[in-house]
C-alpha cells in the first residue's frame, strides 16, 4: 500500500512520519518525501488513526488522486531544488513528465487548476528560496550560488531574485531581516 502524505518534504518531516507510524505499529518498506510504502494495506481504523495523528503535526494523508499528483509534483520539485547536492541539470517539464509518466502539459493544466501558480512559478520561488539559504550560509559567492543553481549568469539569478522579493540579493543578504519562507509555505 502506497499513502501519499502532504507537507512531508524534509529529512525531519520523514523522521516524524516515521515515529507516528512506530507509534501504531504500521511497518513501511520504503519512505521519501510525500510518500510511504506499506507492506500491508491499513484497515478503516489504522488509517483514520494514523490520518489524525499526522494532521496533528502539520500532515495530511492524500486520498484523490488529483491531488496525489500535485504533492507528487511539489516534492519532485523540492527534492530536486533543495535536496540535490549535485543538482542535475535538467528540462523541468521532461523531469516531471518522465517520473510521474504523464504528459507534461496535463500535469502543467492539472497544476496550474489547482494550485493557482504554474509549475514554472513554484519552480523558481523553491530555486529562490534556495538562493536565500545559500546567501544567509555565507559561504559562496553569487557568481558560486548561480552557478550551483543553474542560472546562466549572476544577471539571470539576481533579476529573477528581485522579480521575486522585492529585493536584490545583495539587499538580502545586508538586511537584519531574515525573510525566508519554509518549504511548504513556498
């Protein structure tokens, strides 16, 4: 049995999946972001269980399958934006379409429906939100980070930055504010 399970898109998030799953005694043979394999299938009453004990901490078991392809979608995008150490680079549109083997388009339609925000746009605001980590590390350069993300030039990168904040992200990095948003808030 495969659950599909939204807000789930960090190594902390799967080490609290994980203890609610301990906590009733459910084994998985496999877990990532947004998603665990069973090797049972859960009863009415496990799942109703196991269902309000994660909504309790911030999670939410996915039942239609509209929106099982939408977290799907979501935590391909963040694993590969925030996850990657050695980010490949990729054509989103063949990335998606290949491991959710679907047509890129209908994913793009079925997302944009129901999310309000293009693939595309979520894309770059997890990419800049990314950014921000990078520069609040403090331990590359612009010209390093854009490099890293995939940007074709510093230009590239700091334009879409201030297209996206408001600000530059010289301006970021000088600010006292820390304005990052986390994952699943993006």
């Amino acid at each position: 049995m495969r659950l599909v399970i939204k807000n789930m898109v960090c190594g902390r998030c799967e080490m609290a999946v994980k203890n609610e799953l301990d906590k009733l005694g459910v084994p998985f043979l496999d877990m990532r972001l947004g998603e665990v394999t069973l090797d049972r299938s859960l009863g009415e009453k496990e799942k109703r269980e196991l269902s309000e004990n994660l909504k309790n901490i911030g999670f939410e078991l996915l039942d239609d399958k509209t929106s099982q392809t939408i977290e799907r979608i979501k935590n391909l995008i963040v694993t590969l934006v925030h996850h990657e150490e050695a980010r490949p680079k990729v054509n989103l549109s063949t990335y998606l379409a290949a491991d959710l083997n679907q047509d890129y388009s209908a994913l793009s339609n079925l997302f944009s429906e129901n999310e309000g925000v293009t693939i595309e746009r979520f894309f770059i605001a997890q990419k800049i939100e990314r950014v921000k980590e990078l520069l609040l590390y403090n331990e590359l350069t612009l010209s390093e980070i854009a490099y890293q993300m995939h940007y074709s030039t510093v230009g590239h990168l700091s334009n879409q930055f201030k297209k996206t904040t408001g600000i530059t992200p010289t301006q970021f990095k000088q600010s006292n504010e820390v304005k990052r948003k986390q994952i699943d808030e993006v």
